[in-house]
C-alpha cells in the first residue's frame, strides 16, 4: 500500500514518459495477440474433429502434373479403400461451389452444396437437429443447415419439403429433394463448408456406380486410418490396386501418384486446384508468428529500456533509502511493484483495445480474427509479458545498480557507465530489428508489384465472363446477338478461365515425357483475349478453326525433340491410336501466357479450338465501354435467357484474387512494420532525451566555453550514428537471408536490389538522428546557467 | 563505540595507487561530538562513509560496538542502518516524489513499525521540529534549510546512537546554517554521538573534538 501511492504518484509526475512506456508496451502486447492468436486460430482448424490427425485425403495425380494436383481424384481411390485392412472409414463426396436450386416458383443460386454418403456423416460428424442421418443413403434426400432452415422456413419445421435441383458443377436437372432433417452449421474452423448435403443415390446414383471405371477426377476421398498405420503404405496399397485394374490400360494418363495427406495440414499447407475452401497456405503463418515475436521484442525491449534508463536516473533515490537501512530485496520489491503497474496497465489496454478493434483489423486484413479470452494462448502471453519484464528489471537492479556499486557511488551519481553499455547494447538490437522491418516491407512490396504487373501474356482488361448454364439454347446464337452491339468488341467461349482448374493429357504420344494442360475453347477466344500467335497454320478459308493451338514452351519443347513439324507429325502419325481418339491437328502457336496462376512457372499448354460442345460454359466477352457494354450483356442476357439469373465476373479481378494472400500479406506487413518502427522511435527518442539529461552539465559547461549549438548537436549525434551503422551491419546479412528465403516461394521473383538495405539503413539513420538532434537541440539552446545548476 | 586501526582506503589505477586514506587511527566514545576537518580531497567524507557502513576499507581494522565491522554480514549492516545510524546529506537527498511526512516516515517503513506508532514518532518529529505545518508539502516546495531541518527529522526518526553529517549546512546560508548546528549541539546533549564533516572553524566549535586529515593521514585530534 506505502509503495503504491508513490508510485501512482510517481507516474503522474512525469506523466509523458510514464504514457510513451505504457502505451509502446500495450502497442507491442495488442500487435503480438492480434497476430499470434490469428495464426493460433488459422492453426486449430479441423483439429476439432476426433482422431483428426488419422484422417487423410487421397489424391491421385496424373504423372507430369505435380505442380497442378488436383484435390480430387478418381472414383477408383473409394473401392480401393475396401481392400486395405489399415482403411477405417473411406468416404467420397463431391462439392459444388455455387448451384442453382428452386423452391416453389423461385430459382436461386446455392453455395455448397455437396453429395455425401452415411461415412461423410460420421468421419465428419455431422450433428443432426432434427432427422435421422442415415435417410441419407434414401435416394434423393437432403439435408440442410440449420441456417438454410432459417432462412427459407423461419421458425417451420422444414422436413418434408422438397427442393428441386436445378443444375450443380456438371449436372442439371436432379429433379425434387425430401428434406429429412436439419443439421448444425459447419464448424467455422473446418476446411469446407455445406449449406445442402444431398444423397449420392437417386438422380446422382448412375454418375457414382461409373465413378470407377473412369479417369475422371470428381470426388473428394477421405480414409481414417487405424491408430499407428503408415499412409505411406497405404498410399502404396491404392497405387497397386489401380496398376492392377482394368482402369489403367483405358484412354487417358496410365500413371497416377497416389498420395495421402494429412487432414491437419490442408488448411495451412494445401496447394491443390478445386480446394474445398480457400486455404491460407500463402498467407505464410510461419511468416507471422515471426512478425508478432519480432514486434513483442522490440516493444518488451523498448519497455525494459525506458524502465533502466528511468532507474538509472532514480538511482540516488534508491543510495538514500539503502543508507535509511532499505534492503536489497525491499528496494528490489519496490522497483518491480512499479513495473508491475505499468505492466498491468499496459496489458489492460491492450485486451480492451483489441476488444474495440476487433472489427477493424477483420476489415483492413480480411481475416477472421477473434480473441478467446479462456484460451492459453491469452493468459499465457499476458504471464510471459509480465514475466519478461520483471524478470530484465530485477536481474538489471540487483546486477548493476545495488551489487556492484556501493551505496556511496550510487549517492553520488558515479555509476551512470554500467547503464549505459545495456542500454546502448539494447539500442543497437532494436535499431536492427527496424532495419529488417523496413527492407522486409520495401521488399515484399517490390515483389507483389512485380508479380502484379507482370506480362500475363493475354489482356486482362475490360475482359467480363458470363457463367452460362443452359445449354438448351445455341449459345452461338447469344454471342452473334453480343457482338452486334456497339459496345461489345468480341465474344469467345471456354471451358475454363484463367485460374480454373485446366485438364490434362499425357504427352507420351508425342514423345515427351508428363503432361500438359489444355483447354476447349474456341478462336474467338484467342481473339478475346488477345492471345497472339507466333505461328499460325490456320486455312484462311475453313468457315470453323478446329484443331490445337500450343503455346511456345511445348512448342519449344516439341522442336527440340524431332526438330520440325514435319517429323513430329510422322513420329505421332506411327503411334498406335486408341479407340476414341483423334489425331492431333496442329493450327498455330501461341506466345507464351500464365493460365493458371503467377506461383506457378508457364508448363506446357494447349488450347483444343472448335465450336459448340460445353466450350460456351464461359463466354467471355471484351468490351470497350464499361457501362455501355454491361448494359448491353444485360439486355441481350434477358432477352435470350428470360428468367435466368446473369452470373458474370470481371476477369482482371478474378487474376487480382490469386494475389489476395500477398496484397493481404503486405498489408499486414506494412502496418505492422509501422508499428515496430513507430515503438523503436519512441525507443530511440526516450533513449536521446535520457542521454542528453546526463549530460545537461556537460552541455553547459562546453557552451561557457564557446561551443555552438551546432557543434554540441554534432556530438551528441555522433554517438548515436556509431550505433546505427553498427546495427546496419548486423541487420543487412540476416534480412538478405529472411528474404532470400521468402522469395523461393514464388517462381517469378524480383531481384533483390542493394538499394532496399541501403534505403532501410539510411531511414534508420534519418530517424535516429531526427530524435536525438529534436533532444539534443533543447538541451543545447538551454541557458548554461540553467543547465549549469541542474545538479 | 567507534574504534578505527590503521585504516587504509585507495584506488587502483594501473600502474598506481591513490591512496584515499592511509593509516587512519580514531577512536570516538558514546556521546561525543566529533568535527573532522580537512582541505578538499582530504578523505573526510570517505572516512564518514567508512564509520557509516557506506563504504569499506581496504585494509584495517574497524571496530563499531566492539564488533568487527569487516565480518559483518549485509544483513547486519541493514540492521545497523536501521537502528543505530542516521545520515544527514550536504545535499539534503530527499526523496522528490515524498512530502514532508512521507520522507520522515521512510526508514519506520523499513524498519517495518506498526502505522499507529509510526504516526506517533513522525507526529513528534515535526512537533519537535516545528514543521506541523508543512507536512502535506513536498522538497522542491522547501527552502533549503527546511529541507536540511526535514533530513535531520528523518536521520533521528528512529533515534539512532550514531548520526553522522555530511557538510550538513553546506548548501545553507549562515543564518538558516547556525540554526541546523544549534540542533545538532542540542541533540548531543541529549545523549548523542555526533559525527560531522565541516569546513567551517565555526562549526566544528559545536563539538567537544576536531579531527584533522591532510591527504588521507590524520594529522592532528584534539
């Protein structure tokens, strides 16, 4: 209680410095609990599932095609599964990321919905409100969320009521669903998400019992292994299973990797096309917990600084009350009470400040970020903080200001050159970090711009893609409609747009090894796109371009191999043909382009052009005015689709999405390297504003005799410029390594320019000589008698 | 009380050693009042610090109540701190965020008194002292002299048997100077070892005994 009342008394005394060192400390505390409790919650996902650590997904990957795996695979994977003894549970399902559904007279689009059998139930355990899981193997039956349920029935009992399917990813026209029961919403921390689970019997039945004999890959495969199984070898298991069926010698790849991986890693880790769910494996959580422990540093460090540099003042206070017969432990017991406050303040405001933020760091980050106040992960930092703190304090006071010096030379004020060496050495350490914050910045901002204005090798602007999926009608018939129309320059059909998963064939039968990509699409697409083409053997006279268009890098490939077009097409024309199959035939060459995604390097591509067909699935539609061309699609969409919903998007946002984790992640980067930068300043500043207090006498006594200010600014500076330069060097390395690191992840890189180190040093610099010179400069316009009578 | 043999206190520099005290010999009994005098660098405070466990000697011996003072533990010394030393300051050395009262009941605190009759002694004091008045402000709110009154206040606080002063009218002017030496006489007669460094001819007639040091030897007691 008697220390108490001092010291409150003594905060409010020097309240600026009390404030710098409780809000840079609540600063640091909110930055590393924003941080690592999002990368703790990003972590904890699927973990909630029992035995969620023998749960795998099975991939089957057509050889040469490891950089763009699938997360689905094929059907042949589930009957494997009732072979291998180590296989608990095998479940496959299928997603559908948007569907359209009707209840009543209504047709309305649907997100997630996926066809489940009794297994997905219980390996994902489903929790019925109402029903009875199992009517799930009854054919067409479904099962909806409980916030499905409440949007469309309210407070009603829903089961019994059917809704009609009206088309999913590949199929249309389901026909009616019972609803038999209402299941709770998806766990938030699960990598999927369902609002519908229908059965795989019924209208879907047929589509599953082919599942095995085909190569299509459609389905989602799960096994729950026994405790203690290898997946590897069951992974083994899968692959001897397929190399003995029927299905291997069918037209397509012959060889598939099969692999099992772990559940626990797909929202962190997972790569694959036709995820469930976006995975935040580029959001580098390893990046994070780095960022948030280099920001609790800087801002513990900071705290202890300002804390010993306060002490180092006050130590004639704690000679005396050695001298009135205080012992060590009660000086020490009195020194970390104060720390103890200003700790518990600090922590204080940082919980309510994360509390009233909370909404904002989700907007600004676009994270799902939310503070459990009963994890460990709270108290735990909060201990660890508190720890820290009373922990440098103490070893600081007892080591250098009550042992080593006697009570006499702490009176006196002889002991200020023990002080100072820690907290020049603790100055150093934070001036390195705000070095490495700055170049890390400049660099990943350097990369994300260089990522985002790289040559796609098509024109991405202006660009919007029409979802079409009625094929009833000739879509042919919708794009001459189109194009007629001032605003609308050209209209072109695909299968797939940029970023959407591609197919693959085998490259066996032109004599290379693995697989490329292709598309279906038509010529007007290339035109659409603006895809230019290097070599173009298209007849000028054909009224439809058929055949395949390659791009340069297979092209390249192909040359190198037989040398001409002439030779190749002798070496495929000997092949033996499969039944079903067609020989290739080559129209042109298309510069190199990224279809799939800028992590990736450009592979081997091919569009397959013709007319018709499933290639409308996309229409994308190049328009040269923004209004009047949306205006257009709308008029003809409503004219030639009555009564359908227009599903568009904006290609040049759809590229701009796969670079959401960087943008995001330079976002996070930015603020949070501001934050750091923002503590060592105050850092820097409390530092400079203590020196030059100790040496107000000495300012004093040099200006009596004739020192300018502008030569005392030079001195007090140039101790401080030793220290950054020292820290420059001990940064530079160790930030050229972080970053050399951080770029492997990306197949396009920008150079890592000297100019980053040099510009971060220099800001470095700037700022340290901004602080110390605003110090030094009151210090050393101050009357020297003043200054002279300080003691 | 106090016996001090051949004392020697230096510092080493490197390839030399500065000597602070040499040879120092003194005994003071209960209830003098010693003045130690000296031109500057004399070793007078270092030798007040030797008596006052503030500092210690490097060779010699150093009798205080006829206990060896070199074997004693930290622990003692607090103790002695506590109950039997009281330290007055040229500098006053009161604490800046303590008002009058506050600093006065600073070494009860320590010497872990009950409230009631901690605010029983800190009550005498400032009677004694006539400071009642003042006891809500704080140093910087005090002229000097007050200051110094406040410093004697909480040396004595705890009624030691040994009070050693440092210059304690050395930051005073004469008037607000006499008056600090006048309580300081007034304290011996009551019973108490008084130790004081002074420069000042004046104030050392205060005492029964001037101790005279000339670099580090003690040149003269009478």
């Amino acid at each position: 209680m008697y220390n108490l009342k001092i010291t409150i008394r003594r905060l409010f005394k020097d309240k600026a410095f009390s404030l710098i060192n409780i809000f840079g400390l609540a600063i640091g505390i909110s930055s590393f609990l924003v941080l690592f409790i999002h990368v703790s919650n990003e972590k904890s996902f699927d973990k909630h599932f029992t035995d969620h650590e023998n749960i795998y997904r099975v991939t089957s990957i057509p050889g040469g095609l490891e950089n763009a795996a699938w997360a689905r695979s094929m059907g042949i994977v589930y009957t494997a599964s009732e072979e291998i003894p180590e296989v608990e549970l095998a479940t496959q399902f299928t997603h559908c990321e948007e569907g359209t559904i009707k209840m009543g007279e209504t047709s309305i689009s649907q997100k997630d919905i996926m066809s489940v059998d009794e297994a997905f139930m219980q390996l994902f355990e489903v929790e019925p409100l109402v029903g009875n899981l199992s009517e799930i193997s009854k054919p067409n039956t479904v099962f909806v969320t409980e916030d499905f349920a409440r949007k469309y029935y309210g407070n009603l009992n829903p089961v019994g009521q059917t809704i009609k399917i009206e088309a999913l990813q590949y199929t249309r026209d389901l026909g009616d669903y019972e609803i038999r029961g209402v299941v709770k919403n998806t766990h938030p921390k699960t990598h999927f998400r369902y609002e519908l689970l229908i059965s795989q019997k019924g209208a879907l039945q047929e589509r599953f019992v082919s599942l095995p004999d085909r190569k299509i890959q459609w389905t989602y495969n799960y096994f729950k292994l026994q405790k203690d199984a290898d997946p590897q070898l069951v992974a083994e298991k899968v692959a001897a299973f397929y190399d003995n069926s029927n299905l291997k010698t069918t037209p397509g790849p012959q060889e598939y990797g099969f692999a099992l991986f772990p559940m626990d890693d797909i929202h962190l880790k997972s790569d694959y096309r036709f995820e469930l769910r976006e995975s935040s494996s580029k959001i580098n959580i390893g990046l994070f917990i780095l960022i948030s422990f280099v920001i609790l540093t800087i801002s513990l460090l900071n705290f202890t600084n300002l804390s010993i540099a306060k002490l180092i003042k006050r130590s004639k206070e704690l000679g005396l009350k050695k001298s009135i017969g205080a012992t060590k432990s009660q000086l020490v017991k009195q020194v970390l009470m104060e720390v103890f406050l200003v700790c518990v303040m600090a922590i204080g405001i940082s919980l309510l400040a994360i509390e009233s933020l909370k909404p904002m760091i989700n907007r600004l980050f676009e994270i799902e970020f939310d503070i459990y106040f009963s994890e460990p992960v709270v108290y735990l930092t909060i201990t660890g903080v508190l720890f820290t703190c009373l922990l440098l304090t103490a070893v600081f006071v007892a080591a250098f200001l009550l042992a080593r010096s006697s009570a006499i030379d702490i009176l006196s004020g002889r002991n200020n050159f023990s002080g100072s060496y820690v907290l020049k050495s603790l100055l150093v350490v934070q001036v390195t970090i705000v070095i490495i914050l700055i170049s890390g910045t400049f660099l990943v901002n350097k990369q994300i711009s260089f990522v985002l204005n790289k040559p796609l090798g098509f024109d991405k602007e202006n660009v919007v893609v029409i979802r079409v999926k009625d094929f009833s009608k000739d879509p042919a018939v919708f794009a001459r409609e189109l194009e007629k129309q001032s605003a609308i320059e050209s209209v072109g059909f695909t299968q797939q747009h940029f970023g959407y998963p591609a197919q693959g064939f085998g490259l066996e039968g032109l004599g290379l090894d693995g697989t490329a990509e292709f598309v279906f699409a038509n010529y007007d697409y290339l035109k659409t796109m603006n895809i230019k083409l290097v070599h173009n053997w298209i007849k000028p006279d054909a009224d439809t371009v058929r055949g395949m268009v390659i791009n340069n890098h297979l092209y390249q490939r192909l040359m190198e191999r037989h040398g001409s077009m002439e030779n190749l097409l002798a070496y495929s024309n000997a092949q033996p043909l499969e039944p079903g199959e067609t020989r290739i035939n080559y129209i042109g060459v298309a510069e190199d382009f990224n279809y799939s995604s800028a992590h990736e390097s450009i592979g081997d591509f091919a569009f397959w052009l013709d007319e018709g067909g499933n290639r409308a699935r996309f229409t994308h539609v190049r328009i040269n005015n923004l209004h009047a061309g949306m205006e257009a699609i709308k008029n003809t969409w409503n004219e030639y689709y009555p009564n359908q919903e227009l599903d568009y998007f904006f290609i040049d946002e759809k590229i701009a999405q796969q670079y959401k984790a960087e943008t995001i992640l330079s976002r996070i980067l930015f603020a949070f390297s501001t934050i750091g930068i923002f503590i060592s300043i105050i850092g820097i500043s409390a530092l400079a504003l203590f020196i030059s207090q100790q040496r107000t006498k000495e300012i004093g006594i040099r200006k009596v005799n004739g020192a300018t200010v502008s030569e005392i600014l030079g001195l007090l500076n140039q101790s401080f410029v030793k220290w950054v330069l020292i820290a420059f060097v001990i940064a530079t390395p160790l930030a050229f390594y972080a970053m050399s690191k951080w770029l492997e992840n990306f197949a396009y890189k920008t150079s890592m320019s000297w100019w980053i180190f040099a510009l971060a040093g220099v800001l470095a610099l700037v700022i340290a000589l901004i602080t110390v010179t605003w110090h030094s400069w009151r210090s050393a316009t101050r009357n020297p008698v003043e200054s002279l009578r300080y003691e | 009380m106090i016996q001090l043999k051949n004392i020697d206190k230096y510092y080493d520099a490197k390839f030399q050693r500065t000597f602070v005290l040499k040879g120092v010999n003194l005994d003071i009994d209960q209830g003098e009042f010693v003045s130690i005098m000296g031109p500057s660098g004399a070793g007078k405070s270092t030798l007040l610090n030797i008596i006052g466990f503030l500092d210690e000697p490097n060779e010699g011996e150093y009798l205080f109540l006829d206990q060896p003072a070199n074997q004693l533990k930290e622990k003692q010394k607090v103790q002695y701190h506590r109950s039997h030393i009281g330290f007055i300051f040229q500098a006053f050395h009161l604490i800046e965020e303590m008002n009058v009262y506050e600093n006065i009941e600073t070494p009860l605190v320590y010497r872990g008194v009950k409230g009631k009759e901690r605010k029983a002694m800190v009550a005498e004091m400032l009677d004694r002292f006539n400071i009642v008045a003042k006891k809500d402000l704080f140093p910087s709110q005090l002229s000097g002299g007050q200051q110094q009154l406040v410093a004697i206040a909480r040396a004595i606080v705890g009624s030691p048997k040994l009070l050693l002063a440092d210059e304690p009218t050395g930051n005073l002017h004469s008037e607000q100077g006499q008056m600090i030496m006048e309580l300081l006489k007034k304290l011996n007669d009551e019973g108490m070892t008084i130790i004081q460094v002074t420069h000042s001819e004046e104030n050392a007639k205060y005492g029964n005994r001037i101790v005279r040091l000339k670099d580090g030897y003690l040149k003269e007691d009478e």
